[in-house]
C-alpha cells in the first residue's frame, strides 16, 4: 500500500479490497454472519408475534387498552414508518460514521424499545415504542448489508446476503409457535404472555449486540476516510486468523490495486447525481425489485388469515399453524437457491425467480378461481410461490447494496428500502385489504392478479437490466467516487 500526498487529499494505492475478496471461507467469516445476520430472525419475529397477539391484546385483562384494529391497523403502520424514517436516518449516518458504530446503535435503539414495548401500560405507549423499534430496524437494514457486502469475499457474497436476509422468516416460524404457546392462559395470565415474547426478543438482541463487539469495521470504508492504518491492521489480522485455521498454509497473492483518494464525507448533490443520473438504469432495477416483491407479498400475506377463515372454515386460532409452514417456504428459498446466484448468475437468478413466483401466483389465482383449492392446498401453491419470491426479495437487496458506488451504498440500501417497505406497508395494506375483506372469490383473486403482474413485470426489467455480479469486486462493480 502506497500513498502520496494531493492538494484535496491523501492519495493511496492499496491491494486491500482484492486481498479480502480473495479469503476463502473461514470460521471467521461465520463470525461475521451469525453477529449481523442474525437480527433478520428478531424482525420476522417481532412482526409475525405483533400479528398474532393483536386479538390477545384487545381483550379485557390483558393489561392495555386497545382494539385488534389498532394493534394491526395504528401500531403496524407506524412501525413500517419507523423503519422507513430509520432506514433513511441512519443510512446516511452509515455512510458518514462508518458500519461498525451505525449497527451498533441501531440495535442498541432496537433492544431498548422493544424491552420499552413489554411494558406498555397505555395505547399510547405501544404505539411510540412499536414506531422507536421500526426506527432502529430500518437502520439495520442500511448498515448491515454494507458491512456484509464489504467483508464477505465476492465468490460467496450473493448467497451469504441472500441466506441473511431469507433468514427474517426462520424467525416468523418462531414467532409463530412463540405466539401460541404466550397466549396460551394455562400457561401464562392473558396480561403476562404477550409481555413476555417482547422481553424474548430484547433479550435475544442483548445477546447478538454482545456477539458484534467482536465484527470490525469495514476496511474498505476505513481507507475512503483516511483511516488506512487501521484498515491494514484489520485485513492482516484477518489473514493471520485465516491461516492459522489452515494450518499455516499461505494465502494465494492478491490479484489488483486500486488508487483513492480519501476524503471524509459525500454531499447529497453528490449522492443524488450517482444514483438516479450515472447509474440511471440500475436505479430502475431496484426500484422495479422492490415495489414487485413488496405487492406480491402483501398480495398473499396481508389477507391470508381472513382467506383461510372465510373461503375454507379454518378456525382463527389455527392460521397460526399455517403461516408457519408458508414461513418455512420463505426460508428455504434463499437457503436452497443462494449458491446459484453466485454460479449461474445475478441476471439470470434474479429474474427467473421473480418470473415464476409470479406465474405461480397466477396459476395458484387460476385454481382458487376454480374452487379446486382447500386450506391445505392453497398453503402448499403458497409455499411454492414464496419458495422462490423469497430468493427473489433477498435478491432485490443484494442488488441494490452492491450495484452502487462505496460511498453512495448505505444511503441507496436506505432508500430502496424505505420506498418498497412503503409502497409494502401502506400502498399494499391499502388496495389489498379492500380487496381480501369483501368475502367474493373475484376480488381476491384481482389481488393475486396484481402483485403476480408487478412481480413478473419486475423480472422482466431484471432479465434486461441485472447486473453481472457474481464473482466481482464491489469496486470493479462500480467504482467507488473517490477512485482515481
């Protein structure tokens, strides 16, 4: 690593970037994906434990006043506003104080509010704490896939990030089960149980903020901010590690260097001009990903108990059961199909499974349609549906956290965030609920209709617009501002 000094900045030469991406796997990069990953199973079990409580909630003795529509209705829409404003809020704080110290905080803010949330004594205070943890979790999202993206090596980055962020539904499967065995008043008192799945989830945060004391900072962040010493230190401790595992068997050279020239921060005009004018069309992939996998999944999601209740007698206290196995079908998804996007490839992978989700959604409309359907049934076309929507919605946020330049990334992972968590949590809610509560087989099949159209139409733009990925630096992907 060289540097020389210019009249706007340090100029420097380093091999860092190639020497991280050329790591083969390691104990390490388990490290990695247990102490940030693991926050995806806390947010499908906070959202999935919030649903299923709503009716416990709204009875007498469960300690708060407040209806099942204000817990479903008021207390869900400011938590996707809370992850919204915090996606945005702390995204440009990633990119100007660094990932290390943003997923600290961002969890240490989601910890606090829900230990806050189980001990709720008003509606009031529900309703602040359900929008403080929104808050924190959409800063996760920013902080955590930089930080994966930066320090997986690029030969496993797109199935690692797609296996974290299918990972929000091993979570449901537990908030699910979790769920029924709260409410359960043999076990515990109605004004107990729900007190104590919130008090699950900060506890299980408690441990993962101690588990990330242990992740370092991104290096590649570090040498765009003038703190290449400590880059060095971080990377050759790494290798240290790695070949110490290997039984001191040398790493292979690093093959590339790249000039920077370091500076401390990027102005929005900066970010702005990036990312909806140099990268144009990758602004309209992500954009088109997101809003596809967001209608698609309020189109099955949001109206699936009131389905299975209405169309096929399914008792309210047993959708619990279901949802969990079309959980299980999100999960393995990513799980299954991740290596493929590092093998067969980012355009390829992205868009066959946004395209067949989607015809499958068709198909699964077709047949409800039909009245060929029972409870069971529909919950295994669903599954198949979201085996593959799954791989395609983690995708949507590996594309979007490794197709724009270093200093713009947190900020554009926020934003695309922001804009399908919003378009999924007040647009979707808004057209679907009309659609899946007035009882007649047509409406809720238009509603399958729609998010089955925008998920195939958003594999079409990612057949034409994906970009080649698989097995690339970051910085070859695009090139970071501050490159010479």
């Amino acid at each position: 690593m060289t540097t020389a000094q210019a009249d706007t900045g340090r100029t420097l030469t380093t091999d860092i970037p190639a020497r991280l991406d050329r790591l083969p796997w390691s104990r390490w990069h388990w490290t990695i994906v247990i102490g940030l990953g693991t926050v995806w199973i806390l947010d499908g079990l906070e959202v999935t434990v919030v649903g299923n409580i709503a009716s416990r909630l709204s009875e007498p003795g469960s300690g708060l006043s407040i209806s099942s529509g204000q817990v479903t209705g008021v207390a869900a829409a400011l938590y996707v506003a809370g992850a919204c404003v915090g996606a945005l809020f702390w995204g440009r704080l990633t990119d100007k104080w660094g990932r290390k110290k943003l997923f600290m905080i961002t969890l240490a803010v989601y910890l606090a509010a829900t230990a806050l949330t189980a001990v709720s004594f008003d509606s009031w205070w529900f309703f602040l704490f359900r929008f403080l943890t929104g808050f924190g979790i959409g800063g996760e999202y920013a902080a955590i896939n930089s930080a994966i993206d930066e320090l997986i090596p690029a030969q496993y980055r797109g199935r690692v990030d797609l296996m974290i962020n299918g990972s929000f539904w091993l979570g449901a499967v537990g908030g699910s089960l979790l769920s029924i065995v709260a409410l359960n008043t043999d076990i515990f008192a109605k004004d107990v149980g729900w007190r104590l799945t919130f008090a699950l989830g900060a506890v299980l945060a408690f441990v993962i903020l101690l588990v990330r004391r242990h992740v370092p900072e991104s290096p590649r962040w570090l040498l765009i901010h003038g703190r290449d010493e400590e880059a060095e230190r971080i990377v050759s401790s790494i290798e240290e590690r790695v070949e110490e595992e290997r039984g001191g068997e040398r790493l292979p050279r690093p093959e590339g260097e790249i000039t920077i020239r370091q500076r401390r921060s990027v102005t929005f005009v900066e970010i702005a001009r990036t990312v909806f004018s140099d990268y144009r069309r990758r602004s309209i992939l992500g954009f088109s990903l997101f809003i596809g996998q967001a209608f698609l999944y309020n189109a099955i999601t949001f109206g699936f108990g009131a389905i299975l209740t209405t169309f096929f007698d399914v008792p309210t206290g047993d959708t619990g059961y279901y949802f969990a196995v079309i959980a299980i079908g999100n999960f393995f998804g990513p799980l299954l199909l991740g290596k493929l996007f590092d093998t067969v490839g980012r355009r390829v992978m992205i868009s066959s499974t946004y395209l067949l989700s989607g015809l499958l959604l068709f198909a699964t409309a077709w047949l409800f349609d039909r009245g060929s359907l029972s409870a069971n049934t529909m919950t295994a076309c669903w599954c198949a549906v979201l085996f593959f929507a799954s791989a395609g919605a983690s995708s949507a946020y590996l594309t979007v956290s490794e197709v724009f330049p270093m200093e713009t990334r947190a900020m554009s992972i926020a934003f695309f965030y922001a804009l399908g968590t919003a378009a999924g949590g007040i647009s979707g809610p808004l057209l679907f609920a009309d659609l899946t509560s007035t009882g007649k087989v047509g409406d809720t099949v238009l509603a399958f209709q729609i998010g089955a159209g925008l998920m195939c139409a958003a594999g079409l733009v990612a057949a034409f617009l994906a970009v080649r990925a698989e097995g690339r630096s970051l910085e070859d992907i695009a090139k970071p501002l501050t490159a010479m």
